[in-house]
C-alpha cells in the first residue's frame, strides 16, 4: 500500500479520496484488481473520527467501491462547510490604520456572521490578525497572546479590556496631574498679571508727579 496522508476526518473528504484512488492506480494493478484494492485498503488511510465511522459500518452493508465513497462523503461532508467557515474567519485582520478598539469591535460582529464557528478558534484567529505595525496597543496585545495562549475568545476579550483600562488609566493620571499643574500655576499667573496691571495704573501719577517737582523747581528759581 501506497503512503497516503491519514484522513481524521476534519477536512475534505473528495480530495482524501482522490489522493487514494491515484496512489492506488499507480501500482500497475490489472483493472480487476483495481477495486479489489480500493475497497479492502480504504480503512488504512483513515484514523480518529473517519476510522471510527469505518469501524461501525454495518458488516456486509458496502458491496463496491463506489458505494463506500458515496457513504463516506455523505458522513463527513460537514467537515467541508467547516472547512470553508475556518478559511473565511481567517481572512479577518486588522488594516494598516485600524485602531485596536476599532478591530475588535469589527472582529465581533464578523465573528457572529459565521455560523458554528468553534470558540477555540477565535483566539487563534484574532492573534493571527492583530497587525503590530498597526499600534503600540496591537503590538503589546499580539505579544501578550503569543506567550500565554488564550483557549476562548473571552479570554482574549478579558486580556484587551484590562490592557485598554491601564492605558486609559495612565492616560488619566497625566490629565489629572496637568490639571492640578495648572491650577498651581493660575494664582501666580494671576499675580503677575495683577502686578503688571498694578505698574500700570501707577505709572501716570508717578510719570505727573515727577513733572510736578520740576515745575516747583523752576518756581523757586524765578
């Protein structure tokens, strides 16, 4: 028997079978031998589910190969639609300007447009679509994700929200502390003006005094 890639059951059950119909063909069988092979080998190129779906046909049940293919197309036909379902989730990733917060959002309601989409899969598939060369805030949320692997999308969703909380925090901490600067620095600010504004109003009285001295001065001459 030909090396065969084992078939578990999770992926397309047609390509699995053209795989082992070529690999069997190859053999230099003569043409009777040809189903002979195909049906009495089958079970050999399966494992997990798929061999244990063969395991439970009902003895005598499969007369032909044609038969068997028709049987178990039929059984896994779902695993194609996940297939496809796992392909489309996998093409969310965020833009070159999305924000993270503007990513998630998107990533959730896609999320929810396919149908029996795995929880575990959403943990794989936003970490492979965060873009750390979109933010600091993407690139530090990826590198959380790699080294401690989420398993559900609650988690991931739990790890952005703590995240986003600390930088909204920090964030809040430095307004605080300008405001409190500003306040600190007002009362001077309106001291100085209240001096420049006092000079001011000063400087004409003194500016007509002076001018009173020397209008004294002429008089005490003559």
């Amino acid at each position: 028997m030909p090396e065969v890639p084992k078939y578990d059951g999770t992926s397309d059950p047609q390509e699995h079978i053209t795989t082992y119909t070529m690999a069997v063909k190859e053999n230099d069988l003569a043409p009777h031998e040809i189903e002979s092979v195909l049906l009495k080998k089958f079970g050999e190129t399966l494992t997990r589910g798929a061999l244990e779906w063969y395991s439970l046909l009902p003895e005598h049940s499969i007369d032909s190969f044609e038969m068997l293919v028709d049987s178990f197309i039929n059984a896994h036909v779902g695993a194609r639609k996940v297939q496809a379902q796992k392909a489309d989730i996998f093409r969310i990733a965020q833009g070159e300007s999305e924000l993270l917060r503007e990513f998630v959002t998107r990533f959730q309601k896609e999320r929810m447009f396919l149908s029996i989409v795995p929880d575990e899969w959403a943990p794989e598939v936003f970490t492979k679509g965060l873009n750390p060369r979109g933010s600091d805030a993407s690139r530090k949320l990826k590198e959380s994700l790699l080294e401690f692997q989420a398993t559900t999308w609650a988690d991931v969703h739990n790890r952005y929200e703590s995240k986003i909380r600390i930088k909204d925090d920090q964030v809040g901490s430095i307004s605080s502390a300008n405001g409190r600067e500003n306040n600190r620095e007002k009362p001077k600010d309106d001291y100085d003006a209240d001096r420049r504004t006092s000079r001011g109003q000063f400087l004409p009285y003194e500016h007509t005094k002076g001018r009173g001295r020397r209008r004294d001065l002429s008089w005490s001459k003559q």
